[in-house]
C-alpha cells in the first residue's frame, strides 16, 4: 500500500525516513514540545493606554491573530501563556504588571508593544510618573517599535515570538542549558 | 494596593475590580463593597496610567503639546487636538482657511463614528455578546484606512496644528468618504437589528444606573451620558467652535436618565455624525489648508480656555501663558473624570452583574481620566 | 445673560470682589475664606444660577496658589471664573463638594499633585498616585531627580 505524507504547511522538527509502509520520525523531544508550544500561545489581556485598541484591531476581523495559534485572549494570567504589554507602565502600574507576570504558569513570554513599553516612548523626558521601559520590571522577549505599532507589526512580533521559541533560545532553556554547562 | 477580599461587620464585602479586569476597559480599579450582590458603595482608584501629561506640556512647546493629547483620549484624537489648536489659535488671532476648517470638521466627525463603534463593540462584549465586537471592528477599520491615506497614521493622528491642517486631504479622500457612508448607513440599520431591538439586551440596559437630571449637571457629567438625563451640554450647539454653526443637526437629547437612554443617545449620535459628515463631504472649498504662521509661537500673556465636544463629552484645555513659548500651566478638563464621579451615584443599589452594563456605556477610556 | 450685565450683577452682589472681563470669560478674585458663601449665593440665586461646576485647578505662581473655578448656567448659558488666592506655606480652603458634586474627584486630584488642603472634604486621600509617595508634582519647586529626566 502506497502511504502518501502531504507535507504539512509548516515543517514539523524532525526528519523522516520513509520504510515500507510508512516512516520512522527522528526528533528530538524538546524541538517537538517547542514546536506545540509556539503554535498555542494564549495572550493575557492586558492594555492600558492606545495600543490596546490596535491590539484589538489585531485580534479583530480584518487581522484576526487567530489564525496564528493566538486565539484565546485570557482574562486571567494563570491560564495565559504570553502578555502582550501594550501602552504605558507608570509607578503605580509596575507592581501589579510584575505580579501579573509572576501569576502565568511557565514557560512565560512578554512582548512591548509600541514606544511606551520598550523606553518610555514620548513619555520619557520630565514626566514623574512614568517606568521608562517595560524591561525595568519583567524580562521582555520581544520589542515593537510604533506609537502605537500598526496591526501588522504586532502579527510580526507574534511571528517572531513563535520563532524564537521554535529555535530552543527562550530565556529559560538558556539559563538551564547555562547552568548544565556550569555557567 | 488592597488586593485581599475583606468582610467588614455588617456582613458587607469588599471586592476589587481591577487593575486589570476584562470590564473596566483598562486600568481602572474600584473598591466595591457588596452587601450580598447589592453595591453598597463604590470608589474609584485612579493613576494607574497617570503619565503626568499635564508637567510634561509645561516644558513642550505649543507646537509639541498637541501631539500629548492625542495619547490622553486615544478614541477621539482628532478632536482632542482640535481643542488645542482652537486654544492657540484663539490666543494668537489665527484666521484659519476655509478649507482647513472644513477638514477639521470631516475627521472630526469620522473621529466620532469611530469611537463610537468601538464603544458599541466593547458595550457588547462586556454584555456577552461577542460578534458586535467584530462587525464593529469591519466597519471602522475602514474609517482608519481613510484616515490612514489622509494623516498617515491609524489611531493618534497628529494632524491638527495650530493654522490648519498638517497636509492636504488625499486625492482619494472625498470618494472613499462617501463610499464609507452609503456602506454605514446599511451597517447602522444592522447594528440596531443585532443590539438594540434584542430582548435580553433591552431588559439588561433598562432601569439601571439612574441619574436625574439635576444630579448629572451636579456631578459635571457631559456628553452622552449628561444627555441621556435631558441635560442639554452639546458644546457644538451651545458654544459652537470651528464651522459647526453652519451645519444642520439635532442635538440628541433622551429623557429615560437610565443606560438604555445613554445608549440611545449614542446610536442616535452616529446618524447625526452622518448627516454632519454628508452636507459637509461635497462643498469642501479649494485654497491653502494652513494659515501662515511663525515658526516659533509665544502666546501672549493671560489664560485661555476651550471647549470642544469629544465622543465623551466635554473636553476643556486651560492655558495659562506667561508669555513664553512654553505654556506656564496646562489643565485638561476631560470628560470621563466627572463622568466616572457619577459612577458610585449610578450603580448604589444595583447588583453587581450591572455594574458591567453601566460602566460599558460610560465608554470611559482611562488615559483621558488620568491623563 | 451678557458679560456686562452679569459683571454688573455680581459686582452688586459682591462689593469686595475684583471682577474683570477675561479672554473668555467675567473673572471674580474673591478672598479664600469668602468662598463658600459666594459660591452657594451663585449657585441659589435664580437669575445667576450657576448650577454647574465644569472645571477646578489650582495654579502655582510661586510666591502663591490660585484656585480657579469654572462656572456655567445651564438655564442661561453664562459662565463664571471664581479666583482665589491661596498662602503657599499652608494652602488652605473649603471644600466645594457640598454644593457641587463635581468638585469632590478634582479636589482629591488638586490635593495630590498641589498639596492643597480642602476642610471639610469627605475623604481627601492621593487619588492618582500612590499613598506613599512624596511631594506634590505640579508645583513648580517639585524635583524628583530619580523618576524625572530632563531634557
């Protein structure tokens, strides 16, 4: 019997051997947990200020983000798997961001979106009450420059999210591959 | 932060809701105490967005303080800049062109339906219903792309300055406009169909968050959520600015003072917005769209204050000039503070599942409150 | 009611006042301590009216404050500035919650970013900052060399 494998869209990590009546699958077991997890990130709402109505707009019709694996916007951290920091952080923000991100269960990524959350934005000179950068309370994978970034650069950073965890190089296997090694 | 649940000795419970939370449409956080369900009281606790715009305008100058306020009330940013070009303008005796008056009012109202789809959509949501949210989306994602091809951005525009208009209208722009409106008004009719006319809907919206008259003029409630009370605060009508005496439309005012009457008043908004938008769209007048002015600007001395009506009400700029070229004090008087104030007097007594319905059509967007 | 007329009203009413006709609207300086008893007859006297209460700052002139408050009738469409002059070593004035609702966010605003202390108010605590923090932002003296960056 002729087995015919459709390559799926996107590759899965692994080679395979084909043998009589199907193939054997090389991988290895972390490329294929990396592989699952990238294509299901669940975004934690939160939006404080403009961007949140582009990220909106990015998860509305025209954009739609789901077709990206980013379809369940959580209303709570502990079921989100990426926040999306999208507006200003000010003083009295910065602790209730940085227990919100200390509530999401592990693996965690952050993306800033737009100026704000990268540096401050144009909230960074004689403003008192402002936190120049998002990065100055919870670690941030992925920056968006913008004011506010278009639909498109938010798929982009997705995107780019979803690669990076593909690739192995989060923040986390590099801290434990560092402390295998004796770093 | 109060973030433990506490139970006092009456058997009441204190709850948070917020900063982060689904239904306060960003970062606002109310301490709620429930007897039972029933909300016995209610205080709003602001500044998790204070960015201090208001220090920060004293060391721009007052060609670099506009583009502030197009991040303070992101929904209506046209027309928050409008209310700083008119203050500045007004200061330096500027005659404006025709036809930058014209455009100003265009985006304006665009500026308008726009926000106010976006309420529809997220007033929706927080009811439950999630495909508002999306039908509201399709439709104002083609006011954006209009607005896009004409100012270059989306959401904070930028595109007033003190003497007109950054740039020309696109060549596109009439036609798309017009395109825009014959495709709405098929919309808004659907929109009414899905919303407005629904059961569930109606028996939710009726008979909550009760403001008399008296009181919503009291707590400087303004726009919508003033003329859903018959108050009559319609800055357009009473004060009118820019070329709004010209135009033809009603000023909506409903007499149910509760949220249902608000949201009426916000659909019936949308049909003026469109008749506004369609007496102006054909009678744009050719010439400059930016007066001349100079380079620097210094405002004589004294205190200068305008109004305009944003999507939310009210929005008052307060300049008090030294005779510098930057501003010596700089006082936003938004719409949503006075109306959030209203909030505690809106839901006592409700339960707490319509503390949601009330809050969604306040349409409060936290930056304006803290700016 | 026209500028004049209503100038003229509130001069009779008011005798120590100093009124002047401002870029937008008639400008009352009354004294602090005068405040309350000017505002309530504002507000009861049927051909004034001054039934809305649509803005309240403070300004910091450094050797001073000024409270300004923004009055409007919504039955006769006329408008107000009510201006009082405040001691900037212990800013002190009566609350206007009592007779306009409005006033009781922006005097706990006024109160965090000026310092100014309204008696009477039902709970003047920080509103947009946090209850720790220190100093008030909006004056002019305010520095804070590790938040501010200047440019």
């Amino acid at each position: 019997m002729d087995v015919k494998v459709t390559p799926p869209s996107e590759p899965f990590p692994g080679t395979v051997h084909p043998t009589d009546g199907g193939g054997i699958l090389l991988s290895t077991l972390d490329d294929v947990i990396n592989w699952a997890r990238s294509n299901s990130l669940w975004p934690l709402v939160f939006g404080t200020s403009c961007c949140a109505i582009e990220m909106m707009s990015t998860a509305a019709a025209k954009y739609d983000f789901s077709r990206f694996g980013f379809e369940v916007a959580r209303a709570t951290p502990r079921q989100a798997d990426v926040i999306i920091i999208a507006g200003t952080i000010v003083n009295k923000m910065a602790p209730v961001l940085k227990r919100l991100f200390d509530q999401m269960p592990d693996p965690k990524y952050v993306i800033a979106m737009g100026a704000c959350a990268t540096s401050g934005g144009p909230f960074f000179y004689n403003t008192y009450s402002v936190v120049k950068g998002a990065d100055h309370i919870i670690p941030v994978d992925v920056y968006v420059a913008g004011c506010p970034p278009r639909p498109e650069a938010l798929l982009h950073a997705l995107i780019t999210l979803q690669e990076k965890i593909k690739s192995g190089a989060t923040r986390d296997q590099i801290r434990i591959e560092m402390k295998d090694n004796g770093k | 932060m109060f973030e433990q649940v506490s139970a006092n000795n009456n058997g009441e419970l204190v709850i948070n809701v917020g900063p982060q939370h689904p239904a306060t449409h960003g970062v606002l956080h109310l301490l709620i105490t429930l007897h039972g369900e029933t909300v016995t009281k209610l205080e709003p606790n602001l500044g998790y967005i204070h960015r201090s715009i208001e220090k920060m305008c004293e060391s721009l100058s007052y060609r670099q303080f506009i583009y502030t306020t197009s991040r303070m009330d992101y929904l209506s940013s046209h027309i928050n800049n409008h209310a700083c070009a008119l203050g500045v303008e007004k200061a330096m005796q500027i005659e404006i062109p025709e036809r930058a008056e014209y455009i100003r009012v265009l985006m304006s109202e665009l500026t308008r339906l726009a926000s106010h789809q976006l309420w529809w959509g997220a007033m929706a949501m927080d009811l439950g219903a999630l495909s508002p949210f999306f039908y509201a989306f399709r439709e104002r994602e083609v006011i954006n792309d209009i607005m896009e091809e004409t100012c270059g951005a989306r959401l904070t525009m930028n595109y007033f300055v003190p003497g007109g208009v950054m740039y020309d209208i696109h060549p596109n722009f009439v036609k798309r406009v017009k395109d825009f409106i014959v495709l709405f008004k098929s919309k808004i009719a659907e929109y009414d169909e899905l919303v407005t006319g629904n059961v569930i809907f109606q028996n939710r919206m009726k008979n909550i968050g009760i403001i008399s008259k008296e009181d919503a003029i009291s707590y400087g409630c303004t726009g919508p959520t003033a003329r859903g009370s018959g108050v009559s605060c319609d800055v357009r009508k009473n004060y009118p600015y820019s070329i709004y005496k010209n135009v033809q439309f009603d000023e909506v005012l409903e007499y149910g003072c509760d949220a249902f009457s608000r949201y009426q008043v916000r659909i019936k908004e949308m049909y003026q917005s469109v008749r506004i938008i369609e007496q102006l769209i054909d009678q744009i007048p050719e010439g400059e769209f930016q007066a001349k002015t100079k380079a620097v600007i210094k405002l004589p001395k004294g205190e200068f204050y305008t109004r305009v009506e944003t999507a939310r009400g009210e929005l008052g700029v307060y300049i008090v000039s030294e005779g510098g070229t930057t501003p010596y004090r700089i006082k936003f008087r938004s719409p949503g503070f006075s109306n959030l104030s209203a909030l505690e007097h809106m839901v006592k007594g409700h339960k707490i599942g319509d503390l949601v319905a009330i809050m969604g059509v306040l349409d409060l967007v936290i930056p304006d409150i803290d700016r | 009611m026209e500028n004049e007329e209503l100038i003229a009203q509130v001069q009779t009413r008011f005798p120590e006042a100093s009124i002047v006709l401002g870029n937008d609207f008639p400008e009352v300086s009354i004294d602090s301590k005068q405040l309350l008893p000017v505002l309530q007859t504002l507000k009861t006297e049927p051909s004034l009216a001054f039934n809305f209460l649509f803005c309240e700052t403070c300004v910091d002139w450094k050797t001073h404050f000024t409270m300004v408050y923004h009055l409007e009738s919504t039955t006769h469409r006329h408008n107000l500035v009510i201006k009082a002059n405040l001691d900037r070593v212990q800013p002190e004035i009566e609350t206007a919650c009592h007779l306009y609702r409005a006033a009781e966010l922006h005097e706990r605003e006024i109160f965090d970013l000026f310092g100014i202390i309204f008696t009477n108010h039902p709970h003047l605590r920080r509103i947009l900052l946090t209850d720790d923090w220190v100093g008030y932002p909006l004056r002019k003296d305010y520095d804070d060399p590790i938040n501010m960056i200047k440019l």
